[in-house]
C-alpha cells in the first residue's frame, strides 16, 4: 500500500532555531463505534518515518518512506512524516553536523505526541426513541463498515493502557531516529514552555488540529449513521459513495500564537538585532556624545520575561523503533561531518531529572540503550552499498546480545539494495514490518 493523499498538511517551527519544517499527517480509516457493550475500545496508536538525506534528493515523498509508512498506515496507525530543514518546502539547508535535523524530528515528535494524545474516538448519538424506526435501533446495535486490515476485535482491552508510538527511519532518518533521546526526556521538552516560543507553538497546533479532526471525525460518524439508515431503508448505494468522496484534506500554516508573542526564527532575529543595532548608533549620534549608553541587548525582550502557559503533563507512550538501511561508519560520519551528535542527545538528557535513574552501561552507549531497552527492529539489506554486511551484522548482533533482556529485532534481506530496487525486495521489507507491527497491535511486545 502506498500513502494517499495527507489527511492533513501543516507546518511547525523546529526548536533548534524556529526554522519552519514541512510536515503531514495520515489517518487510516478507522473504525466508528456507538458505545454499545462490549464493542472493542478504541486505541491511538501512531508512526512517524523520517526520509532520507536531503542533499541526495531525500524527502518525505521518498518511496521507501512512502512503502513503509503505507504498510503501518494499513495496520490502522496514524502516519506522521516531515521534511527535514532544506528538504522540500521545508526552510534553511541541510546542516554539516545533523544536530539542528535531530531537533527537528524531536520538533515533530513532541507535536505527533500531543496531537495522538488529544484525538477522541468518535460516538454516534441515536435519535429520541419516539423518532426511531426497527432499521434505527437495529442499527444502533451494529458497528459500522471497516476498510481497515486489522480489526479492533484482535487487539487487547485499550484501559488503562498508553499510546503506541513507533519512531522510524530510513537511511539517514534512521540515523537521526537512533540518536533521539527517549520520550520521557521529549515530552519534558514540552511540559512547561513559554508563549512565543517554538515549543509553545508546536503544542498550540497540535491541540488545534485534534481538535479540528475530533469535530470533523465525529461529524463524519453521523452522517456515516444516517447513511447506513438510508441504506437500511432501501435507499441506493450510490449516495453514500458521493458523500464519502466529499472530505477533503486540510493544509494549514503560519502561527498559533498572537503575532505580538511570536518568536522569530534566529535569521529573521539577526537582522532584527542588526536593525536594532544600527537604530541604537543612529539615535546616539543624534543625541550626541553626552547621551546615556544603551544596549542594543535591552531593546529585546528575554524568556524569563515572558508569560509562561499551563504545563502540560502527556502520559508516556509506549515507544518502538523501526530503523531502515541504517547508516554505520564511516558513512554516518560524513554525515554528520564527524561531529558529536550525541552531545545534544547527553544536554537534554541533563535537563530530565529522570535521566538520573539510567542504568549505565559501557558496552553500548545512551543512543544505543534506548533501542536495547524498548522494542526495535532494524531492517537492512545484505547488498546495501553504504555499509557492509559484516558492519550490520556486527552491530545488530552487539545491539541484540548488549543485556539478557535484550529488546532488539533485526532482519537481513537477501539482495537487498539500500535503495530497496531489487526485485521482490521491498515485498520482503513490507512483510517483516507487517510482522512488526502486528505484535505491537496484538500486544506481544508489551
């Protein structure tokens, strides 16, 4: 299955800098229920897939992103994709040294998070009892079609349990995924922010947006509803196909915040400064040299003067990683132009008190315990061009054996290409994540 056409297409600062990312939203087809006893409980359950490198054409209408996350699409996620900075309409350029790309997925993490955390299952309300007919109540009793692959019935009770959260890659974006920090530390990012800023904005858009989808989701169950009874009632087929085919997808962009608060990114704030600068000499001069000394600092107002909003407590999902032709050494380094990339995963990990609870391990280092401690799989191909087979085998290998407990999953695909071309690979490729996802749906890898 190949991704459709974005439910929703929308735009985010990055936290690095207030670049502004690219990015889309996918919704399966889901399953409408009417409250009835004993119906399946709805679940939230979401994917993100980040594209290749952007200076090699990489972008989120990559066809192996497009293959993958359309596999997970199916088994009724939601999808989330973005461009990375200087990928697609995405601003700025592509960094030397990936730090300013791992702020950027975290970015779009802590948005996917709060967006999943707010969506509501749609309910059906029944009309007064004096207004229905034997086909109303006949259907009140009744669920609704599903197009999705995966019933509801096969998964387990929803109480009590958190969201399921994948977080992937291909190529260079599973580089990016593997040096994330865990979704403790991301969501304490986003806990307590200030207005104006790009953490404030990222949450306000993502309460909007669910929002926005809550109320046309729900709208969509009653007029499914009303469908089903025309239907019920001899009504042609045909209207509910017209009506169906009237939804269309939703681009959304510029600010949440009032434009008086809003941050701007560090290149509009560098010549705002300059502006500022050159302002302050001019006024000097005119005042002459017996005027007070300003700074040009002072005309900008700090952070910590700055109202801040609520704090905002998301409860932790449950978080796996799917890493795609993962990047090894030497090519990594190129990559990030052999810089430390690890350093901004370490500085957020020092601002999370939780971090402080980490056990430690010198066999493998803080990216990699994530993926030893959580569910992961790492998909790659034995013919892939950018590292050896010997390299990923070591490195699968040492990931799969670094605790008895060990989380790590890893495929090696026969003639595969990192650019799954080869015949009959990527069927292989969409299978095993099949597999994958399955078990997180079906509860196996709780």
């Amino acid at each position: 299955m190949v991704l459709p056409s974005p439910t929703i297409s929308f735009t985010i600062p990055s936290i690095h800098d207030d670049t502004i990312l690219e990015c889309r939203l996918y919704h399966p087809t889901k399953p409408l229920h009417n409250g009835a006893e004993g119906r399946s409980e709805w679940r939230k359950k979401g994917a993100i897939v980040a594209h290749p490198y952007a200076p090699l054409g990489g972008c989120y209408d990559d066809p192996v992103v497009d293959a993958v996350a359309g596999e997970i699409l199916r088994r009724g996620f939601v999808i989330g994709t973005f461009n990375f900075r200087g990928a697609g309409n995405s601003k700025g350029r592509t960094s030397w040294t990936a730090k300013p790309e791992l702020s950027d997925y975290i970015s779009f993490a802590g948005f996917f998070i709060h967006y999943l955390h707010n969506l509501e299952p749609p309910t059906l309300i029944s009309p007064p009892s004096h207004l229905r007919t034997t086909s109303d109540n006949a259907l009140s009793q009744t669920l609704l079609p599903i197009q999705s692959v995966v019933s509801t019935a096969d998964e387990p009770p929803a109480i009590d349990k958190p969201m399921s959260l994948i977080l992937g890659g291909y190529s260079y974006g599973s580089l990016i995924t593997s040096y994330l920090p865990t979704t403790e530390i991301i969501l304490a990012r986003f806990a307590s922010v200030a207005k104006g800023t790009a953490e404030a904005e990222i949450r306000l858009r993502a309460v909007r947006l669910s929002r926005k989808w809550n109320q046309e989701s729900q709208a969509e169950a009653q007029k499914e509803a009303r469908l089903d009874t025309e239907i019920s009632r001899g009504r042609s087929v045909l209207v509910r196909e017209v009506l169906r085919n009237t939804s269309q997808s939703i681009t959304v962009g510029g600010d949440e915040s009032d434009p008086g608060t809003r941050r701007k990114s560090h290149e509009t704030s560098r010549r705002s400064m300059e502006s500022i600068r050159k302002s302050v000499e001019i006024s000097r001069k005119r005042l002459g040299s017996g005027s007070r000394q300003y700074s040009s600092q002072t005309s900008v107002p700090t952070l910590a003067n700055v109202e801040k909003m609520e704090t905002v407590i998301v409860p932790l999902p449950q978080t796996y990683y799917l890493l795609v032709s993962p990047l090894l050494p030497p090519i990594s380094m190129f990559a990030t132009f052999f810089s430390d990339i690890g350093h901004v995963h370490r500085k957020l990990q020092n601002h999370s008190a939780a971090h402080k609870d980490r056990r430690k391990s010198s066999d493998f280092n803080a990216a990699e315990r994530k993926m030893v401690t959580h569910t992961t799989l790492a998909v790659y191909g034995d013919k892939d061009i950018f590292t050896s087979q010997r390299k990923l085998r070591k490195w699968v290998e040492n990931l799969g054996r670094a605790a008895s407990d060990s989380k790590f999953q890893f495929q090696e695909i026969v003639g595969a290409g990192h650019f799954w071309h080869e015949d009959g690979v990527e069927d292989q490729l969409k299978g095993r994540i099949k597999i994958f996802v399955q078990d997180i749906v079906s509860g196996h890898m709780w």
